[in-house]
C-alpha cells in the first residue's frame, strides 16, 4: 500500500520543500522530518530508502548547531548530505548538477521506485479515510475554493452519503459561484450537501462597517458561528474533514524555520464541539492538491481557480459596503474573468480582479450629469504572494473589458486600473 518514500531531515535550509517537490517530481514519494527524528520512529514507517540531511542558513538554533541522532547512521538506509557540515555519509555526489545528485542517489543509490502518483495516492486515501472513519459520519465546509471542493470529491469516493457537506453562501461569493457548488456537488457527485442562505445574515452584520480588519474579523467569526449552528443541529457526527495541506504542516512544523506560520485548522470551533480531523490532502503540494482534483474528475475551472480570498468580495466592496457596489464589484469580476479567459491570460496571470472604491466621480451618460461609482482593475503576477508585479495587460483587450464594465455594469461610469507592485501596495486593497 505505501509508496517508497524518501525522507527529507531539516537542518536549517530554506530548501526543503524545492528538494522534496524535486523527489516527487522524479516520481518519487517524499516528505520532510525535523532533524531531531528517532532511527525509531524513521524504522516504523517500514518504506524509507534514503535519507537527505539537508542542512542550510538556519542551522544554528540556541547558539548550537543542530544535529541528527548518531543512531539515524545505524539505520542501514542511504544517506546523502546537502550542505550539512557534520555529516558522516559516504555517498559523495558532489560533482554533479543538483537534479542529477538528486537522481543518482534516488534511483541507483537508494533503488527507489518511481511509484509516486495521483491514481495511487486516491487508492490509498480512500483505503486509509474507509479505516479511520468506518461507518460514522464526517462534516466539511465547502466553500467551493480548491482545497475543500478536492477533500470533498475524496470524501465522497471514500465515504458517499457519510459526508455532510455545509456550504454556507456569505452573499461575497463571486457571480454563479454558489451554483456551481450545488449543481457539481448535489447534482453531479449526489453529495449530501445542506445550503445555507446566510446573505442578510452576513450583510446585516456589516451594514456601516467601515475598517477592513472590522470587516474581515466579522466575516471571519460569522462564518465559524453559522457553521456550529449548522453542526449542532445535526446528529452522530464524529469527524471534521479540513482541506489542510502540506506547505500548512510544514510550515508550523519545523524546529528550524524561520517563519512560523501557525497551522490553521479548526478555525475557531467551541471546545465542546468535538471533532477528530479527516485530513486526506496533508501531504500534497498546491498543483498536487489540483491534479488530485483532476484526477477526482472536478472541473478544470473549479480546480484550477485563481485565489479568492476568504472574506470574497467583501475585502474588494471597499469601506462599508452596500449591495448597489457589491452588485458592481461581483459583476465587473464576471466580466474581467470572461475576457481575460478570452485573451488566454487566465492561464498567464496569477490573480485578477476588480474592486469599487467608496465613493463616486462625476461623469456623463445620456448627455446628462452622472455621480457613479468606478470599478479598478488589478492584475498581478507572483510565486508566492510575498511580492507581485504588475501583469501589463494589452491595451486592447483592457479596452473591451472597460466598454463593457461601462455598458453592462450600473452605477459605474469610470474604470481605472491598478500599476502598483507590491510592495508598497498589497494584492487586495483592505
Ligand atoms: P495581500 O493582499 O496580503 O494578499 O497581498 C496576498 C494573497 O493572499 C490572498 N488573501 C487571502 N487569502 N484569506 C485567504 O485565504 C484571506 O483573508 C486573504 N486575504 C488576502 C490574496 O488574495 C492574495 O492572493
């Protein structure tokens, strides 16, 4: 049932994750330890065929540099050092490009197989959630994002009608998005899946909210008490299945990293709500969490959808927002998304959107006098949302976006677009 698997020990490099990537790349399972693992624990998993010490610039933690326990070179497995002074490995591979070093020690030095793939990664998945969960049931927000409509589409191959999916419309969806949820979970997967129109709820709760944290806290905390409503309501259910995935763990999980980011899971529950986790995607990368999709059978649109963020619309209906902008904001990113898709750039650009400032500009429509809203056009590219460039979109094509956010759009009679990188900007506006 288990893949071979190649482990990657952190010593302080920045690098983990690349090399990992690089392992499974080469189609070969691999996953990242803390330096302080026990040749115990590594023996109990029964598949590692080699070990990499990976050392690096935060090798130092306390004044003292990290080190491996010295019964990890007992173990018999092969081992290959990257940058790692102490080591007493032998394989010396040094002298070769890294993705060669990497191959060599893979396959001829470890003799891994290149077993690691999506159809066998499901198999084990849905044996493994089959095992934990038996004949209870589970409970998921499905918020139509990627990483919960993949747990969903896993559940469902695993467990069928034992999923419970919520799905909690905030009314700061994106234009149909809620739709799609019901008509590929409910009608095409046959997922039990419960609606909830919460969109006065949520916009009553804003109404005059003016200060962006204010408004993200509030939809943030909304959420998590319309969802324990929702599971209070409901009966015999054990589980929570959450869409946690690697760079989540790892990132809360090294001795060494720098950054810590702590690993968001439950999000907030009342303690007496108790949930064990269904986690099946854990152990996959973002484009593996969408292959896996793929392989699912979800919609390439679904799967491979550009980021959203979790307060939706109503971080880009800036200030207090009011239902006239919103319309506006939803319905200008309809129409940005139709025609970048047109020009191919939803495969080139990263993230694009609109947002609609709070307050009006004069304008003329019908040889009249108008005070209307503008919508502002963003595009921007990035590897991992630290920075971001600005995407330069061709005029023309801004030039049909524009006459038509114009035309079909009400209340809007501006459109400008965004030249800011960031830094000094942010990707979303609040
Ligand atoms: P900023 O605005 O900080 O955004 O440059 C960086 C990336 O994060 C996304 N973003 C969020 N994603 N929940 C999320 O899941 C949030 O509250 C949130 N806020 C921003 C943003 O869209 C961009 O991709």
């Amino acid at each position: 049932m288990k893949q071979d698997l190649i482990v990657i020990l952190d010593l302080g490099s920045t690098q983990n994750t690349v090399i990992a990537r690089e392992i499974r790349d080469l189609g070969v399972y691999s996953e990242i330890y803390p330096h302080d693992i026990t040749a115990e624990e590594l023996k109990s998993f029964n598949n590692v065929k080699g070990i990499i010490l990976n050392g690096g610039e935060n090798r130092i933690v306390d004044g003292r540099p990290v080190e491996i326990s010295p019964q990890l070179y007992d173990l018999g497995i092969p081992m290959i050092s990257i940058d790692y002074p102490q080591s007493k490995c032998e394989t010396k591979l040094d002298a070769l490009p890294e993705q060669d070093i990497l191959r060599t020690f893979v396959f001829e030095t470890c003799k891994a197989e290149a077993n690691w793939n999506m159809k066998n990664f499901i198999e084990d998945q849905t044996e493994l959630i089959r095992r934990q969960v038996g004949d209870r049931k589970v409970l998921l927000a499905l918020s139509g994002g990627v990483d919960s409509s993949v747990v969903a589409a896993m559940l469902i191959k695993a467990i069928g009608q034992q999923l419970v999916c919520v799905h909690v419309n905030h009314g700061l969806m994106r234009k149909n998005e809620s739709e799609s949820v019901i008509k590929v979970f409910r009608d095409e997967l046959h997922a039990n899946l419960i609606y909830i129109d919460a969109v006065e709820r949520f916009l009553g709760k804003l109404e005059n909210v003016a200060d962006p944290e204010q408004k993200r806290k509030i939809i943030g905390s909304e959420f998590i008490r319309v969802f324990e409503e929702e599971a209070r309501k409901l009966e015999g259910i054990d589980f929570l299945g959450q869409g946690t995935i690697y760079p989540d763990i790892i990132e809360s999980g090294t001795k060494t990293a720098k950054m810590v980011k702590s690993h968001h899971n439950v999000g907030g529950l009342p303690e007496d709500l108790k949930f064990e986790l269904v986690e099946p995607l854990k152990q996959l990368f973002k484009d593996e969490v969408r292959a896996c999709g793929v392989e699912l059978g979800l919609p390439h649109d679904m799967v491979y959808r550009q980021p959203f963020p979790g307060p939706g619309l109503g971080v880009r209906c800036l200030g207090a927002i009011t239902r006239d902008r919103l319309e506006a904001v939803r319905e200008s990113d309809a129409i940005l998304r139709e025609e970048f898709a047109k020009a191919g750039l939803d495969k080139k650009v990263w993230q694009y959107f609109t947002v609609v400032p709070d307050f009006k500009s004069v304008g003329m429509k019908n040889n009249a006098r108008v005070f209307e809203y503008m919508v502002i056009i963003r595009a921007i590219n990035t590897i991992d949302a630290m920075t971001a460039s600005v995407e330069k979109v061709d005029w023309d094509v801004l030039e049909v976006i524009t006459n038509r956010i114009l035309s079909e759009v009400e209340n809007v009679n501006r459109v400008c677009y965004d030249m800011s990188p960031k830094p000094p900007a942010t990707i979303e506006f609040e």
